[in-house]
C-alpha cells in the first residue's frame, strides 16, 4: 500500500484526536525512520522523549524478547522476580527511597494526586475533602479527566467538565507566586522542571532550589513531574540535579521503557508513598515482569551507554548550531541537555510551515503551541548525526 492509502485508512476510521504530520513510518533504527515509500527520517522528537535510548534498542529489544518467552503477567496478587530488582535499581539510580509502578505517565500523576492527598489527611492534618494541590499555568501532565481539571489550555478542557476540585493554578517560575498561593490545606506543589509540551520553558535559575524551600517552610509534598524531562534527556538522569534539589515525588514515564512499552513509576524520597495501605490503589499491569525487565534494561543502556553525557555535550554543540541561524523570524532557541526550543515571532505565521519543510528534507519535527519547534531527537544521536541534521535545517530555518 502506498502512504496515501494508510492516511485515508486512519482518516476515515480513527478519531480524529490527533493531527499528525502526513508522514507513514514503518520501521525505526536508532535516531532514524523509515517511511512506507522507504524514505529516511532523522527523528527529532523520539516519541516526546519516550525513545531516548533510540527506536528499537538492540539492548532493549532483546530483554523484551527473553522476558516475554518466560513470563508476561502475574498481576500484583502475586510476586515476581523482575519487581524487587527493578525497585532496587530504580532506587539506586535516581538516589529514592521507595517505588509505585504504573504504565502510562497520566496513571502515575494520577497516583501522586491520590497519594499526596491521602498524606495531607492522615499525616498532615488537612479536614477531611479539603486538600488543595497547587500546579503551574501552562502546565501538561496528561490527559484523564483529573489531570486537565487543572490544565489551563481550552483545548484540553472546552466540553469535558464538570471538573475535579482541589487545585489551583500559580505562575511557573514565580516562587512567590507559590508561597502566596499555599494555605493550611494545601498538601503539595507540582510542576515539571521544565515545561515540555508548553514549548520547552525553561524557569529562571534557582526556581527548583526556591520551591523546595518554601515547600519545605509549609509542610507541602514537593512533586517533579519527569515524565518528559527525567532519565538523560536535559543531560542529567533527572533535570532536578541541575540545581542539585530533590522532590519528595518525582514522576517518571515515557523513556522508561525506552519506548517499547508503557512504564511509569511513582520515586519518593519520603514517607509519602507509605500512606497506601494494599487495596488502596493498584494497576492490573503496573509493575508486570515484562514492564520490569524493559524497564531495567532501558535504564541499563541510559547509564552504560553513556547516553546522559551525550545529551549534555552534544544537547549544548546543536543547541549553539541552531542559536547561529540568522533569522529575524526566530525569537528565542533555549534548551537543556538535548530538550531544544525554537521559538518564532508570532508573525513568522507559525512553525508548522518549517515542521512541513523540514520533513521533505528528511527530518521529523512537531511544532507545539503554534509558535515553537522542539527539537528532541534520541540520545544515541553523533556529532556527524547533528552536523548532517544542522546543514539541513539551517537553510529551512533562514527562511
Ligand atoms: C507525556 C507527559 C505526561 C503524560 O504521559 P502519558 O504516558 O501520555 O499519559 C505527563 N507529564 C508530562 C510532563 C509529560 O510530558
């Protein structure tokens, strides 16, 4: 079949809950795509961060296989040989105390929610219905009927209430803002590190090292939403390192599995987690034996392949790349590690056009909030990868 054929395929029998680039992939290799016309892509986005360790990890791959041939499920009413180890390296690798597997990212905020709340009752003291979660404007942390209770983009709300109450919305980057905004019944703050879907926004230094304190001085939990940020993409396993700060929660999904399967995970620091007693929450495939044996490896290869570093140093050499394209149109590039934003003047007409012109010449990008390209491509990416990368961009970009 050609392309077209499996666009008018999704078209007409899919919701149309996406608006995908025209662009049908069959076959991914590391940080490169292969259409069904067999067309080569340099993937730029790697599934929002999912394939960190690159499309189809030989590593990776290979651990799903041997997993699967021995066992897949079990359920929670039952141990199982890959739970305990992963925990343990979990801990181990992102300096945590304690772990709640989930599957997808939505299903561990979801989770942190529960948590903190049933915390803020039992150990806080908060009257009963009465906890208040605090969260950012602009803020993604998925898509369940909970979750964008809280969003502030109309188009993940317009027509879905009524609404879950119990949070309210400050300003990211004002830790004033937070500190105004807490009260007796406020039970935690949560934000990502840096905002991903809202266009890489990256808050002013000392931000994370400012919350911690204030949540810290009002007895409120602290949660990092890593989701997009943790496990190597900003060049450190977690972004919170980059201010030397520890959450209380930190969510982490998406690369855990480098994209084979959906993972999330619940990481604390504290007692928080330990306010669920069994029976209180659970998930028929969280923390199943094949999830676990994924999810091990994936962070095997994060570590053992050098892939943090790698976004560190070369996150910083494309980001310079791409801060050398002379372009009036081009109002900011910022970026952390290998998560990079190109942010375009409002009257550029919007970053669709390039995201379109860049496909044709062989790189897959998604704008996000009109205005901005990220740039985030898989952490196995080469120097040579990106100069081949930035001699094609550059003439789109200039523009
Ligand atoms: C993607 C994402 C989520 C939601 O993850 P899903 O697996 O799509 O449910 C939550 N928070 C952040 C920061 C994300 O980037």
């Amino acid at each position: 079949m050609k392309s077209q054929e499996y666009i008018l395929l999704e078209d007409e029998f899919g919701a149309h809950n996406y608006k995908p680039l025209d662009v049908v992939i069959e076959r991914g290799e590391g940080i490169w795509v292969w259409d069904v016309d067999g067309k080569k892509y340099l993937d730029c986005l790697s599934a929002y961060s999912a394939v960190n360790q690159g499309h189809c990890n030989p590593k990776i791959m290979q651990a799903m296989f041997d997993q699967a041939k021995k066992l897949t499920l079990t359920s929670r009413a039952f141990r199982n040989d890959q739970l305990g180890p992963l925990y343990k390296e979990l801990c181990d690798l992102t300096n945590s105390h304690k772990v709640l597997p989930m599957n997808s990212g939505a299903e561990a905020v979801e989770t942190a929610i529960k948590a903190v709340r049933k915390w803020g009752y039992q150990i806080k003291g908060v009257p009963e219905d009465k906890a208040e979660i605090i969260v950012c404007r602009n803020n993604f942390h998925g898509r369940t009927i909970t979750i964008i209770s809280f969003s502030t983009d109309p188009t993940s709300t317009n027509g879905f209430g009524p609404f879950t109450p119990g949070f309210k919305v400050v300003d990211f980057g004002d830790a004033q803002a937070l500190e105004d905004a807490i009260t007796e019944n406020t039970v935690a703050f949560m934000v990502e590190p840096i905002q991903g879907e809202a266009g890489v926004i990256i808050p002013p230094d000392g931000y994370l090292r400012d919350v911690r304190r204030i949540c810290d001085e009002n007895e409120v939990v602290l949660i990092f939403d890593e989701i997009q940020t943790g496990l190597g993409r900003t060049g450190k396993m977690l972004a919170e390192e980059h201010e030397g700060v520890e959450a209380d929660l930190t969510l982490i999904g998406k690369a855990l599995s480098g994209g084979f399967y959906p993972v999330s995970a619940v990481l604390s620091n504290t007692e928080v987690l330990g306010v669920l007693k069994p029976g209180e929450h659970g998930s028929t495939f969280g923390g199943n034996p094949l999830a676990c044996a994924i999810a091990r490896t994936a962070l095997r290869v994060l570590r053992d392949d050098g892939l943090i570093d790698n976004a560190a140093t070369l996150g910083e050499y494309f980001t310079q790349g791409l801060r050398a394209i002379d372009n009036p149109k081009i109002k900011e590039v910022r970026g952390r590690g290998m998560l990079i934003g190109v942010e375009f003047h409002p009257e550029a007409g919007g970053a669709r056009q390039y995201c379109e012109k860049l496909k044709e010449a062989g790189l897959l990008c998604k704008e996000t909030h009109e205005t901005i390209i990220r740039f985030a491509p898989p952490l196995v990416i080469t120097k040579e990868d990106i100069d081949w990368a930035l001699e094609r961009i550059t003439p789109i970009l200039s523009e």
